[in-house]
C-alpha cells in the first residue's frame, strides 16, 4: 500500500481585483449583460438598488450572445462611459 503525505508547498496567492470605490455618489455604474436566462433580472435588481441608494447613474449594455465573448467595441465604449462595470451570469 502507498501512503502519500498532504504536506506540500503552498501555491501563490490568486490574482486581486480592482480596488473598491469608496463613495457611488455621482458615479455612473454600467450594466452589462451577457444574455444568459435571468442575468438581466440579477443585474437590473442590483442596479436599482445602487441607484436608490447612491444616486447613481445606470447604463446598460448587452452582450449580442452568452456563447461568445462580448465585443471589444462594446467593452472599450463602456468603459469610456462609466466608472464602474457589473457584469454576471445567471440561469
């Protein structure tokens, strides 16, 4: 019988996210939606939220197909329009 050891070396840390904005007010929050079933319910939910909340302006996109990846037009146009991006999936 071989028996392996769990000990080992532990990995690199991941990878870390953009830093968080501290104040919403007055910013434009862009949505963009890859077109998979609910993803539009999740996203505008979250939006309103935001919105009533923060005063935030809220623009959204979508992508043509969950299957592929969103254009490069669609990405570099949202984000010269907005601040911040929320993008999710959902089924």
């Amino acid at each position: 019988m071989l028996i392996h050891t769990p000990e080992g070396s532990v990995g690199e840390m991941p990878a870390v996210g953009a830093a968080s904005i501290p104040v919403l007010a007055g910013k434009k929050i862009g949505l963009l939606d890859n077109r998979k079933p609910n993803a539009d319910v999740v996203l505008e939910h979250i939006a309103e939220r935001l919105a009533a909340r923060t005063g935030t302006e809220v623009v959204r996109r979508d992508n043509k197909n969950a299957a592929i990846p969103c254009e490069d037009q669609v990405l570099e146009g949202i984000a010269k329009e907005v601040e911040i991006v929320l993008t999710g999936t959902a089924d």
